[in-house]
C-alpha cells in the first residue's frame, strides 16, 4: 500500500517540477519564435474544426434544456440569458480544452515522446541544448495562445446553434432572446471564460509534454503516454474548473434579475 502512495507523489512532484521548470524556461532567451509559430498552427489546424462542430451540439442541448426548464418555471424571457451564461462560462472553455487535449496535447505528447526514444532529447542536452527550453516552453505558449481564440469561436459558434435551435425548434422570439443577453451576463463572465481557457491550454501541453519526455519502453511506451496524457488532463481540466469557478462565485458578486 505505501509503494504506490509513494510513487503517485515522487510522480507528482516530478510533474510540478517540470512545470516550474518550463514555466521559467518561457521568459528566458533566446525565445524559439518559430517553433512558437509553427506550433500554434499545427495546433489550431487540427482544432478549429473540431471544435466548431462540437460547440453547435453543445449549445443546442444547453438551449434546449434550459429552454425545457424555464418554461416550466414561467421564466421564458431569460432563456437567452441562462444559455449565453452556461456556453460562455462553462462549455465553452470545457470544450476547448478537451479538443486541445484531445487532438494538440496527444500530437504534443507523441512528439516528443518518439523525440525521447530515439535519443535526440538526451542529445539536446550532451550538446548543451535545454530541450524544455528549446521544445517544450514554444509549445506551452501555443496551446495557450490557441485555447484562448478558440475558446472565442467556440462561444459565438456555440451561443448561435443555441439561438437557431430556440427559435426554430422551441418557437422563441428572437428579439426576446438577443435582449436577455445582459440580463443575468457580465463582462466578467466572459473574462473568467478566457482565463479558464487559458489555464487548460497550459494544462493539457504541460501533462502531454511531460508524459512524452518521460515516455519509456519504445514505441509501446509512447502509445502508452499518449493515453495517459489524455486520461491525465481531462482529470485535471475538470478539477481545475470546480477550482476556478469556486473562486469566481466568491471574488465576483453575479448580477440579479
């Protein structure tokens, strides 16, 4: 019992020292601008299409439940608001993350874990060369830098498939539903949906770069890291959220009808 609470925890302050270690890694120089570029849209060309088709379901379900909801509590005018405030704050950034978990991170992990495999990172490192510095801080920024705009698409994507499945399907009034918008909405509700986005960009590249430059065992090793990679951030994604939107309830009155 006490050998796997042991490895769980050397694991886990393995894993904080790593992202201590790339955090500082991201201000030093010389800055791999390129590397920074040629990540962030490798990671938003297998994101973006994804999420937008993701997002019209995800706001469509929301509408549709809520509108179910408030109907029955006689609230029909503050359908629009209840959505905008569940894609904005909540689904938006979840499906955000999971997308660049899912499609960005795996790419991340098994990169750098056939990097591991194959030497080159122990290389890097004979030739003087910091590898978190040189491969992994240029991905860490653009997984953050992509979260957040997609996490801007995801939202208008989202907030509209909910808008058309109101209207057409639940026979709302559009103007009633547009005009609630800031009925209950606030500009921090937005901000605190960017912040998240940002945070789970930084989480999932963190957990896949981690994984793949601890990855072992050959080519099985790396398959194996990239599942865990995923299992790991979706985990944390969803305890980091609870986290974040414990915190805002407390530091942001919300806005009454």
């Amino acid at each position: 019992m006490t050998a796997p609470v042991t490895a769980a925890l050397r694991q886990s302050g393995q894993f904080f020292g790593f992202c201590l270690s790339a955090l500082r890694a991201i201000g030093r120089r010389p800055f791999q601008a390129a590397e920074f570029v040629r990540q962030a849209w490798f990671i938003s060309s297998v994101s973006i299409l994804p999420a937008a088709l993701v997002s019209i379901p995800f706001g469509a379900v929301i509408s549709l439940q809520l509108g179910s909801l408030v109907s029955q509590l006689g609230a029909q005018s503050f359908t629009g608001a209840a959505s905008v405030l569940a894609v904005v704050r909540e689904a938006g950034p979840i499906v955000t993350a999971l997308i660049v978990a899912g499609a960005g991170g795996s790419a991340i992990c098994a990169d750098l874990g056939s990097r591991k495999i194959r030497e080159e990172l122990d290389a890097m490192q004979v030739l003087g060369i910091d590898p978190v510095q040189r491969l992994v801080a240029p991905r860490v920024l653009a997984s953050m830098l992509v979260a957040v705009l997609l996490n801007g698409l995801v939202s208008v994507v989202g907030v509209t498939g909910g808008y058309l499945f109101t209207v057409i399907l639940q026979g709302g009034t559009p103007g009633a539903y547009l005009a609630s918008f800031q009925a209950l909405g606030q500009l921090p509700d937005l901000a605190v949906g960017e912040i998240k986005a940002l945070l789970f960009g930084a989480t999932a590249a963190l957990v896949a770069a981690y994984q793949g430059m601890t990855a072992r065992g050959g080519p099985k090793g790396v398959g194996d890291a990239v599942n865990r990679s995923v299992v790991l951030t979706f985990m944390l994604l969803f305890a980091l959220n609870f986290v974040v939107t414990a915190v805002y309830f407390q530091l942001v009155p919300q806005k009454g009808t």
